[in-house]
C-alpha cells in the first residue's frame, strides 16, 4: 500500500467512527445505511469497506473505542488521587462520572444488545467483546481496591457483571426520567455501601498504598511472573 495512503487510513477509519456513532444514534443501528455514514463522513463506499466488513464490525470497533476510552478517563482520574483520597466514597464518586456523550452510546449499543439477543452469531461475538472489557474492569478493580487497603470478597468478574448492570440499568431510568434521576446518581448512593459490604480489610496494608506513582498501563507488575500492567488503567 502505498505510504500516503497508509497515513491516511487511521484518519479515514476514526472518520467513519465518528460518523457511524451519530448516524447509529440519529437513525438507529439497523435503519442506518452505508451510504448514509459514508456521506456524514464524506468518504465513498470503497472507503468503508477498505475498514469495515460490515456493519456490525463497525459497531464492535465503536464498542472497543468505547470502552478503552472510558477506561482512560477514569485511570486518568484515578491517578490523580492522592493516597488520602483513596477511599470506597472517593473512587465511588468518580465511577459514578457520566460524560455528556454517553447518551448517544447508550442508544446505540443498546439496539445492538437487543440484535445480539434475537442473533445467536451476534451474541457470541458480542459476550467475546464484553468478556474482554469485564476482565479489564476486574483486574482493575482489584489492583484498585488494593491501593486503598482492601480485596473482593465475591469473584471479581461476578462483581464486574453487578457493576456493568448497575451502570447500565441506572443509565436506562436516567435518560427516561433525567429529572428525577439525574445519570450517575445510582451509583452515588449505593456503589460504595456495595463495594464495603463486598470487600474486606488486608491485614497490614493502609489506605493508599501504592498510590500517587502515576503508572501506566504497561507499567505495574500484579504478581511475579504476570504481564505488566496497571491498577487504575483499567477499571470502570
């Protein structure tokens, strides 16, 4: 391929990203056409499918630019803690951050839901992707956890399951009635009662430890003889 075209490609594909998201929410998943993003993003068709198969893998492209985007805000914040801060009502508070943008996603992915589930093919894909993103936000909220002196009591991926239904069920009734439940506020009030009565006390280690080093998600070690990677990089 040649080299003007290889710079082009990452440009062209996050235009169509960009393009895909606001058309999926505008018109919906399955209403949307090719042509429709490919005009939005004012590429051609031979464009797209030089990037994208179909549809849907341009949806599961969204889903992991979705979700490594949202883990890096929240590891941003995270990192930005001091070891004082580094409490269950703390990093309760900061899971609990709905960016304005999270509407148009949340219309998108869950019409994809509701196709995966009619669609047997679709939902295997689909549980792979989300499979990826719950070992992401277990491993980090363990590493996490560890910082402010505590471990789960309950499987991690379990937990990350609860998480992932309490975001996304409290997103649901916040976007039907934003007055009386502003995004987020579910969280607020009962992400930390859960996070205590689902963990416990590691005997000997205070309240940030580890905190405050600014590591990156290549740069801790979890254990000997794991991969390197990062407490807060990866958690939701």
């Amino acid at each position: 391929m040649p080299k003007g075209v290889t710079r082009r490609r990452p440009r062209t594909r996050a235009a169509l990203l960009k393009a895909a998201l606001e058309t999926f929410a505008e018109h919906g998943f399955h209403a949307t056409t090719i042509e429709q993003i490919c005009e939005r993003a004012g590429y051609t068709r031979g464009a797209y499918y030089s990037n994208f198969a179909s549809k849907e893998e341009l949806f599961l492209a969204l889903f992991d630019e979705h979700s490594d985007r949202t883990v890096r805000r929240l590891a941003e914040s995270i990192d930005a803690l001091t070891a004082e801060e580094y409490t269950l009502t703390r990093l309760a508070e900061l899971a609990a951050r709905v960016e304005p943008d999270e509407r148009d996603w949340y219309l998108v992915t869950t019409e994809f839901t509701l196709h995966a589930i009619r669609d047997p093919q679709a939902a295997w894909v689909l549980a792979r992707h989300d499979a990826r993103l719950r070992t992401e936000i277990a491993r980090g909220l363990t590493l996490v956890l560890r910082r402010a002196g505590r471990e789960l009591t309950v499987d991690a991926d379990r937990f990350a399951r609860l998480l992932i239904a309490l975001r996304e069920g409290g997103l649901a009734q916040s976007y039907v009635e934003p007055a009386e439940l502003p995004p987020g506020s579910l969280e607020r009030q009962f992400l930390a009662p859960l996070l205590e009565a689902s963990t416990r006390e590691i005997p000997g280690a205070g309240a940030g430890a580890g905190a405050g080093t600014g590591i990156g998600i290549d740069d801790a070690t979890e254990g000997e003889g794991q991969s390197k990677r990062s407490g807060s990089d990866a958690v939701i």
